[in-house]
C-alpha cells in the first residue's frame, strides 16, 4: 500500500520538519554545541519514521519532491547573485591559493572514493558519489548528479548521495571546531582584532537595513531570469553533448547578472538574497532528508561508515597539514583550515558555522571570513563539477 503527499502536503511537511528539528537542536547538546542544521535533525528523524510506518504497517509514504529540485536552482542561484568580482579580486593570493588546495582536494577526494568502490566490487561511478559528488558537492550536487545516475540505471545512486552528504554534513560540523583549537594551542596563535570590530559594525549596520516589495519583487525577477535563462543554456549545452547539472548553470546566470549590476552601478539587496537562499536552503534540505529512502541506506551501512571514516581522516590530514601550512601557519591560517573541513565534507554554511564557532571565543579573523566563504560559494562547485566530468570521461567509467 502507497500513499503518495502531493507538493503542498510536501511543503507544509517540511516546515514542520524545520520546526520539530530546531527544537531537538536547541535542546539536545551534541546538536547544539556541533551546530547541526534543523533540517537535518529534523529530516533524518522524519525519514525514520517514514521507515518505521512502513516495517511496520507495510505503508509506503513517498513525496513529490518537484518543489525541491526548483528550490535547488533558487539557492545555487542566490550564491550566483551575491559572489562579485570586487570581491574575488580582494581576496587575492590567499583565495588563489585556497582554491588550488581545493582543486587537488577534490581530485584526492574522488580517486579515494573510487579506490574504495572497487574494494567494495562497485562500478567506479559510484566511488564518485563516495567522493566530491556528496562530501564536497553537498546535498544539492548528491541529489543533481544523482537524478543523471538514476538514468544510466544506478538507481540507488541518489539515496547514497544524499546519505553521505548527510553524513559529511555532521562530520565537517564536528571535526571542523576541534581541527582549529588543536592548532591554537599548539602553536600558541592569537587573533588580530583591529579588522574584525570594523567588520562587525559593518555587519550590524546591515542587518539593520529596511526590506521593500520592491527589493522583494526585485529579487524574486531576478532570481527567475537565473532559474529560467540557465535552463536555457543548460538546453543549449545539452544539444552540443555538454552535460552539467542545472544548478551549475543558474548559478553562473546569476554571476553575470550580479556583475552586470555592478558595472552598471546599479544594486541588488543582498540581504533579500541572503534571506531567499536561507529559506530555499531549508526548505530544500528538509525535503530532500525526509524522503531518504533508510531501509535501502541501511542495506549498506557498514560500507558507507568505512567510506566516512576514510573521508574524514582524508579531510582532516589535509586541513590540518596541508592548509594550514600553505595559509601561513598563523591565526587566519587555523581558521581557514577549520572552515575548509566543512567544505569539504559539508557545505559552505558548515565551514561558516566552525569559523562563528571558533572566532567567538578566540576572536575575529576577517581574512578567513573573506576568502573561505568566495572559494565554497563561487569556485568549488565549478570546480567540482569539472573534475567529475574529468572522472567521467576516464576509460574505467565507460565500461
């Protein structure tokens, strides 16, 4: 027996599921202090649930999920509207040579997980998904990639997907404080305040900015012209036997249109994206757990966990090795490697929520705030999306 929520039974779930999931979040500890996303403690409770009624009274509830693949393309879209040139140039030599640190990271990160699906007698795409597709690629890329997947017949692909991108979700929260106050107090590092009390001003004289129906309306055009103009390229790519993923494409739609805004002086309320992206993101994360398939998931558990640990480990040598030292062994440096843990396994809210949680106590790094957030929001997903397509087109994946 099925019973099948239509897409606003779907949506008002899903609120639901934020609501239920900040509660747990508030009052559980280990959610609190690691700062894991309501929609993620809300979602997997949700899908547990979903997976109970079923082993139990043989019901399968199952969702449309329309809504959330157009959320997908909303957020990617947002990241698209606020990362600026200006501030790409700003970031200079330390943004360059994050970004080349991530690059080889993802590479590492995928021959990884390829390396682990052969052991595991997988096809190697799979190893992908085990790789930068879910850790680095984070929910929407698992969820992107996962939909192609399911058309060349790995069926399951898209549940594995988000499942690890679940998992590197709680990892890069959990590892990414500890990574940074190892590193602290080993090398005795102390913050450099001057920046960050001008950065904090700015930041509250912009939280206390007025919101208009123009500046809402506004958005919501522009974030349509994202969604709809990247379909349209994604279609014209497509007939030329180019294949990305739709997000990848509204987010550069978005880029050129944010630029354009610049040069021609005009501006767009960042506050308004910010706030549309927040909610998409949510919304979108709720849905996309909470229609988990667990008991597929759980068929391959012990796997997945050899998969995390190895990832983790993977991450964490990288971060604290490698990142660390290339940034300069100092204060910024420890911050930035704490963010670039919740890169790559989570997502860039990840990275954020360990450098807020790191900085709070030990203070500012304004530096790390700059470059990390412009390497997660604008170039590992194009990156990322170029070294799987580099994967793809190796001979083992063609068999």
């Amino acid at each position: 027996m099925e019973h099948h929520l239509e897409a606003v039974e779907t949506l008002i779930l899903s609120i639901l599921v934020l609501y239920v999931g900040a509660v747990l979040t508030r009052r559980i500890g280990f959610l609190s202090r690691n700062s894991i996303p309501p929609a993620v403690t809300g979602g997997l409770l949700c899908s547990i649930l979903v997976a109970f009624i079923f082993g139990v009274w043989e019901l399968k509830i199952t969702f449309d999920t329309a809504l959330r693949d157009l959320l997908l393309l909303v957020f990617f879209s947002t990241i698209g509207l606020t990362a600026r040139l200006r501030l790409l140039v700003a970031g200079g030599k330390a943004l360059v040579l994050l970004l080349v640190i991530a690059v080889g990271f993802l590479v590492l990160q995928n021959s990884t997980g390829v390396l682990l699906a052969l052991g595991f007698d997988a096809h190697p795409a799979m190893g992908l998904f085990a790789g930068s597709i879910s850790f680095a690629g984070g929910h929407g890329t698992a969820i992107a990639w996962g939909n192609e997947a399911a058309k060349a017949g790995f069926a399951v692909a898209g549940d594995v997907g988000i499942a690890f991108a679940t998992f590197g979700l709680i990892a890069g929260g959990v590892i990414g404080g500890p990574i940074a106050e190892r590193l602290i107090r080993r090398h005795r590092l102390q913050a450099s305040s001057d920046e960050g009390s001008a950065k904090s001003a700015a930041a509250e004289a912009r939280a206390g900015g007025q919101v208009s129906v123009d500046d809402v309306l506004g958005t919501i055009f522009l974030l349509a012209l994202c969604v709809g103009l990247g379909d349209q390229v994604n279609k014209l790519l497509f007939a030329e036997g180019v294949l990305l993923p739709g997000f990848l494409t509204a987010m550069v739609v978005g880029i050129v249109l944010t630029n354009l805004a610049d040069a021609r002086g005009r501006q767009v309320n960042d506050m308004v994206i910010d706030l549309f992206g927040d909610v998409s993101l949510r919304i979108f994360l709720a849905i996309s757990l909470m229609s988990m398939d667990l008991l597929i998931l759980a068929q391959a558990m012990g796997p997945m966990l050899i998969v995390l640990f190895v990832q983790v480990t993977l991450m964490t040598f990288i971060a604290v090795f490698i990142v660390f030292r290339v940034m300069g062994r100092d204060y910024d440096a420890a911050i930035i490697s704490s963010g670039f843990a919740g890169l790559g396994l989570g997502a860039t809210p990840v990275a954020i929520g360990n450098m807020q949680a790191v900085t709070s106590k030990h203070g500012p790094s304004p530096k790390a705030f700059l470059v990390v957030p412009l390497v997660g929001a604008f170039f590992i997903d194009i990156a990322n999306a170029l070294v799987i397509k580099f994967f793809l087109g190796l001979p083992m994946f063609q068999v």
